[in-house]
C-alpha cells in the first residue's frame, strides 16, 4: 500500500492527541514523586546535569519523535480499530517489541533491571495509552 495512502487514513486529531498524553505520561513517570528519583540513580544523572542539558532540544526532540511513533501506531491500527484493538495492539508493541529491545540492549549493557522496569514500563503503558486514544477516535 503506498504511504500516500497510508497516511490519509490517519486520524491527526488522534495522533496529536496521544503525543501529547505520551509527553505528559513521561513528564509524570519520571518526575520525582514517581521514579525520577530512582532513574536518575540509575542512570547516574544529578539535578545539575538535568539542569544543564538543552531542553529545547531534549523536549523538542522528543515531541517530534513521539508524533512520529504516534503516527506510525495510526497507520499500524489502521481505519477499523476500536479502543479495545488499540489498546490490545499498543500493549502487543509496548511489551513485545520495545521491552524486548529494551531488555537485549540492557544485557549487553549490565544495566539494571531495575533501570529495564522503569523504561520499558513506561512504554508499555504509553502504548497502552496512546493505542486506546488512536483506537477510540475512529
């Protein structure tokens, strides 16, 4: 099917909708009074370097890049999806596709598995989310 295609069945309203839930989703899980605390521990990161960073590059960046993995769950669920589809596919993707991914990089990286729950959790509920909103708005 040409992407032309494609992309005409995408419902942007849904698609703005849930990058904006997966942004405040991430803004809440990895706030301090949930796993902030405990990611950047893991991660070895301080307030000052947090501080320090290019946040118009880091929030930027990631708003194009979760309406660009929004859009492609849209096209993914296609045209007759329902929240109930949506869903079930976006915990399919969140579990089986980016926790594995995940999970292989953090073996050959000695990271934690503490580390490997904080952000693979936080994109299987993401999709999770975002599959429901996508999945509704048909």
């Amino acid at each position: 099917m040409p992407l032309a295609q494609i992309l005409s069945d995408v419902n942007w309203f849904a698609v703005v909708t849930a990058t904006a839930a997966a942004f405040m989703l991430g803004g809440l899980w990895y706030s301090k009074s949930l796993f902030g605390k405990a990611w950047m521990q893991e991660v070895g990161l301080t307030e000052q370097a947090i501080g320090n960073a290019n946040m118009v590059r880091t929030f930027g960046g990631t708003i194009i890049l979760q309406a660009l993995s929004a859009t492609a769950l849209s096209a993914f669920l296609g045209a007759d999806s329902t929240w109930q589809t949506g869903l079930q596919a976006g915990l399919w993707v969140g579990l089986f596709w980016i926790a594995t991914a995940y999970g292989v990089t953090y073996l050959f990286e000695q990271r934690s598995l503490r580390l490997f729950f904080i952000n693979a959790g936080y994109y299987v509920v993401l999709y999770a989310v975002a599959g429901t909103i996508i999945g509704a708005w048909r």
